[in-house]
C-alpha cells in the first residue's frame, strides 16, 4: 500500500442530516488520526438539491442518466452542496473535534481542476463539469494535510473561465485520488459491499469477478451500476476502490488501518 491520502466520498443518508450522523464523523476523525491527518472526505448531496429545486419551482432533468444543469440554477446549486451540505458536515465534525475539518469546493486553491463535460452523443448537459486529474499535487490540500486538518470537499467545481461546474461526487473523488495518488477510494453507500451466493461479503474483486457475479445473477438490481462504477473509478483512479456502508462507521476506521472492511473493487480482469 502506498502512503497517499485514504479518499472516502459519502453520500445519500450519510449527509442528508448531518447533525445526526454522529457515530460516522467519529469514525471519521478516527481514522484521519489513524493516517495521520492522510484522509480527504468528498461528499454529495443530490438529495438535498433535488429537494430545494423543487422548493422554488426549478425542475430537475437529465440526460443518459446524467442531471442537467442549466446556467440559472447552478447558483441554486453550488449554494446548497458547497453551502449548506458542506458546511453542515464540517459543523458537525468541528462540534466533535474542533477545528478539524475545513470545508472546501473543488475549485479552491486549484485543488481539481474541471472543465464542461460534453456526451458523445452531442447532448448539452449545461454547467456541469467533468476532472482533470492534471497538476501540482503540492498545493492547498497538501498543505492542510500535512498539518492533519480534514479537508471536506463539496463537488463544485470551478472552469477555467471562471464560472462555476456541477461536477458528480464519485468522479470528483475519483479525480482526486488520482491527483493526489490515493492509497485506495471509498465510496461509503446503503450496502456493506458485494455479497456471495450465500450472503457473505467478498472480500476483493477484479473486472471479471464483477462480471462473472453479475453474469450469475449474484450481483443484480442497483448493486450492478453500483460495482461498475467502482471498478471504473478504479480504473481511472489508479487505485483500489472499497464499497463499504456509512452504517457501520467501524468499517471505515478498519479501512483506514489495513484491517479490512467492504469490497475492495481493483482494475483489470
């Protein structure tokens, strides 16, 4: 294993309410003392957005499973994941051990860069963003690493422009541990990883044992984009990526410390 940072991206239940997600900031904090201040927290917030676009009558859209941004609502949300969610987390991790968390946007101190995502298929998905893993890895975020502050980082990113991006949360995470590489990403989600046959988690997958699982009907339903995604963000980020559950916050500190936890997902077959 390497000593780059441990990359963890929550999202969902995790970050919905953030003041009652006690027991997961704790494992958080745990384990970034564990590395030695080595851990970059990501997180999204879709929920949250959906919910306030409906509040002031903004419709959510999307393409080939991909939300649309227009330019008139990507203030709307920049203000709710790089605002309130991202400021709800850091306050609550702050609460337990002050001063800790710093709460971040993709575009701060050039820590991602991002530029407008285009589809093959020639659809306009308006401000949203995809990363470049490209440049210094000696900036913001290695700073605050090395003097063992948390970076929390909401998936706004910013264009060379200058205007501001929606970029997804698992490729920000991605993108970031591909800068700066990551010893390994978690994608913390609903599920304790991949089960067997027989209910028990596996341990580590390649590309083919993805593959032969869902060919057998062992992986199936929402798990399956769930394990492609981690086996393409493997790929992408030149690490292994762990799916493990923010429900059992014991898991991420085990991670963190070579001991195991979820379904460690590598590249390859």
């Amino acid at each position: 294993m390497n000593d780059g940072p441990l990359v963890v991206k929550v999202g969902g239940a995790g970050v919905d309410d953030p003041a009652s997600g006690g027991a997961l900031w704790q494992a958080i904090i745990d384990a970034h003392h564990a590395l030695e201040g080595k851990l970059v927290l990501v997180h999204g917030g879709g929920r949250a957005v959906d919910e306030h676009l409906a509040r002031i009558g903004m419709k959510t859209e999307r393409v080939e499973g991909l939300r649309v941004t227009p330019p008139e609502q990507m203030g709307e949300i920049a203000g709710v994941l790089a605002g309130r969610v991202n400021k709800g987390v850091v306050g609550a991790i702050n609460a337990m051990s002050a001063g800790l968390a710093v709460g971040l946007c993709l575009g701060d101190g050039d820590l991602l860069r991002a530029e407008k995502k285009t589809l093959a298929s020639g659809a306009d998905l308006g401000r949203v963003g995809t990363p470049l893993a490209s440049g210094p890895t000696d900036g913001l975020l290695s700073v605050l690493m090395r003097n063992n502050l948390l970076a929390v980082v909401s998936s706004i990113g910013i264009g060379f422009d200058g205007g501001l991006l929606n970029v997804n949360a698992d490729d920000a995470a991605a993108g970031i541990a591909q800068r700066y590489k990551a010893r390994a990403l978690v994608l913390l989600t609903d599920v304790p990883g991949v089960l067997d046959e027989s209910k028990s988690l596996v341990a580590k997958l390649d590309g083919a044992g993805v593959e032969s699982m869902i060919s057998r009907g062992v992986i199936h339903g929402g798990m399956v984009p769930k394990v492609r995604a981690a086996l393409s963000a493997a790929s992408l980020a030149g690490c292994p990526v762990v799916i493990a559950t923010w429900a059992d916050p014991s898991a991420i500190v085990r991670i963190a410390r070579g001991q195991g936890g979820g379904t460690r997902i590598v590249a390859g077959a």
